[in-house]
C-alpha cells in the first residue's frame, strides 16, 4: 500500500522515532509502514489519521489509486 506518512512526517520535521513515539509504536514500525514493507492495522491507521488530522483515506492508497510516477 503506497502512503504519504514521509512526507506529512518531513513536513511536521518530526524524526521516524519522534512520530513513533507519538503513536506508541517502535521506529522500526514507523520505518516499515513508510517504505510499504508493513501495512498498519486499522487501530493504527486511524490514529495516525488523528495525528495528522486527515482521513486515513487520504493518507494511505491502495495501488491502483496511487499517482504513477514519471517514465
């Protein structure tokens, strides 16, 4: 699942372990979601939705939604 968590974390200038401390969960958790290696549950999904004040739509893309990048 393809997700804008880098972005709104660089954004905010939180590092990986701030915004994993924030949401109560490891770095490594908050590394594996941002490079698509794990999807979050729905619990944490929505608390990151919370965080950011955004719908969790918005925030994580199923494949084909995501925008195709440039060949």
């Amino acid at each position: 699942m393809e997700n804008r968590l880098p972005m709104l974390r660089v954004e905010r200038k939180w590092s990986q372990g701030e915004l994993a401390e924030r949401l109560g969960v490891s770095r490594q958790t908050v590394n594996a979601i941002e490079t698509g290696k794990y999807d979050p549950s729905l619990p944490l999904a929505l608390k990151i939705g919370r965080l950011f004040a955004l719908p969790v739509e918005s925030i994580f893309l199923l494949p084909d939604e995501a925008p195709k990048a440039a060949e």
